[in-house]
C-alpha cells in the first residue's frame, strides 16, 4: 500500500493502468488505516465516558460507576442500536476493501502479458475513477459519523448506492471496450490464451451479467424505506419503535453482503478452477513434478 503511494509519488503521473488503479485503492485505504473509524466510533458512541476505569461518570447512578458489566448493561441499553450499526459499518467497509483487492487480481489476469492495456488514458471513464475512490471512502466515513442519526445515514446510504452504480458502470464500459478491442486479445503464441478468455467468461459472467444494478437499485429502494420509516413522525405523525429503522439497514447490510459473498465466491471458485489448470499445464510443459500429488 505505502510502496505503491511511494511510487506514484516519485513517478509522477503514473501511465500504467494497473499501477494507476492500485494508487487510487491505497490512498483510500491509507485514509481509513490510520484508524478513523476507531476515532469516529469511540466519540460518537461515548465509549470513555461508559467505560473510563478512572473517571466515574454521571450518566449512571452512583452505584453503577464502578461496575464493568453493568456499565455494558447500560450501553446496550442506551447505545446498543448504534453500537450495532457501527459494528456492520466497519465489517461491511473492510469486506468492500478485500473485494476490490481480489477483483484487482482478476482484472490483471483478463490480459496477455505480452498486449496488456497500458495506456491510462484510454480508460473509459477514468476520470471518474479518483472521484469514487474518494468518494466511497468519504461516504464510508460520513456512514461512521451519522451512525446516530439514522436519517442522515439513509441518505449516505443513497448516495454510496449511486457511487456504487457509477463504478458498476464503469467496470461493465470497460470490459465490453477491451474485450472486444482486438489489440488486447491475446496473441496464439501465448501459451496461457486459453485460460485467459476463461477467465473473461468468468468475469463478464460476474459483473456483466450477474444483476448488479438491479442488486444496487432493490438496495435504493430499501434504504428509501428506512428513511420513511425513520421519518414517519415527521411525514404521517405515526411514532414508530426507534429501533425499527436500525433494524431494516441492518438487514439491507447483511441482504447485500450474503448476496455478494454468493456472487464471490461462484466467481472465485471458478477463478481458481482456472489457476489450478494453468499450474499443471505451467508445470506439464516445464517437466517439473507436482510435489502436491
């Protein structure tokens, strides 16, 4: 992460697709490594002021100062649908992280080595590319901000999705373009062809046709609800149970990401399957011995 940074630096303006792209995930991770969400959680949750062994806190009686587990007993009680909400927050920030890693992997391996796409400006939409890195990092954070005021967390909500149909858009441009450019097929001399239109298959099988906007747009539409709900004194002067509206983005949460965990792992099984063959026909034309036989 830090060497790639390094490098950008030190280049300049990098031309390299892949290298590019790698800049952008780390300086996204480097923003969030440094332990913002820790920082962000603590203060909005009030952890020190539940859980400081050394300053007895005025927000519980006098008999529970003390007392670990009864300080727990009255966060739950009083911050536990944040704490929550917090918890799928960070989970579901780190799985997007290691996704876009892994689809990193896959993207590089689409390519001959011998006609890979250098050139960065020849990226559709590539100019878009920086703003969504920052910006699904800004709206990761600003999740983290507003886990107590789950209105505004709807909207962040909302806005990740739309973030999330430019990528998805992004990605489908891309592919379609290269794949069909007969400049990046690759060449028959290239003993590894065979596997690499493989997983081309594999790729535009999961991003193209697997329903991914329309995963993104019944996720919009659950958010929306959630909002409704959170709103409902303000629209119908109906009260609802406060948890009601943590509850339902929660479950938004966990709907997406067993959805995708599904997606993933076909896709990556199937990545794999690939590598496997590769390795033994690598090793077949080296004569080398399969030490795992």
């Amino acid at each position: 992460m830090l060497q790639d940074i390094r490098t950008f630096l030190k280049k300049g303006r990098l031309r390299n697709v892949e290298q590019t792209l790698r800049f952008y995930i780390s300086v996204s991770d480097a923003i969030v490594a440094i332990g913002l969400f820790s920082v962000i959680f603590t203060y909005k949750l009030q952890l020190l002021n539940y859980f400081s062994s050394t300053d007895p806190i005025d927000i519980l009686p006098q008999t529970m100062k003390y007392d670990f587990w009864l300080r727990l007993h009255a966060f739950m009680e009083q911050k536990g649908k944040e704490a929550l909400l917090a918890l799928f927050t960070f989970i579901w920030y780190f799985t997007y992280k290691s996704a876009v890693r892994k689809e990193m992997d896959i993207v590089v391996q689409l390519y001959s080595r011998f006609n890979p796409p250098h050139n960065w400006e020849n990226v559709v939409g590539r100019h878009w590319i920086p703003l969504l890195s920052i910006g699904l990092t800004a709206a990761y954070l600003a999740l983290a901000w507003f886990i107590d005021d789950i209105k505004i967390y709807c909207i962040i909500l909302l806005l990740l999705n739309v973030l999330d149909i430019r990528g998805n858009s992004i990605i489908r441009l891309n592919l379609s373009e290269y794949f069909l450019d007969k400049n990046y097929i690759p060449v028959d001399s290239d003993l590894h062809k065979r596997f690499i239109m493989r997983r081309r298959e594999i790729a535009e099988q999961y991003c193209i046709r697997k329903p991914q906007l329309e995963r993104i747009g019944l996720m919009m539409a659950a958010n929306m609800f959630a909002f409704v709900l959170a709103s409902s004194d303000t629209f119908a002067g109906v009260r609802i149970w406060e948890e009601i509206p943590y509850i339902v983005v929660i479950a938004i949460i966990v709907a997406n990401e067993i959805t995708m965990f599904g997606w993933r792992r076909q896709r990556n099984r199937a990545i794999e399957s690939v590598e496997r063959e590769q390795e033994i026909a690598d090793r077949d034309r080296s004569h080398e011995p399969d030490l795992n036989a």
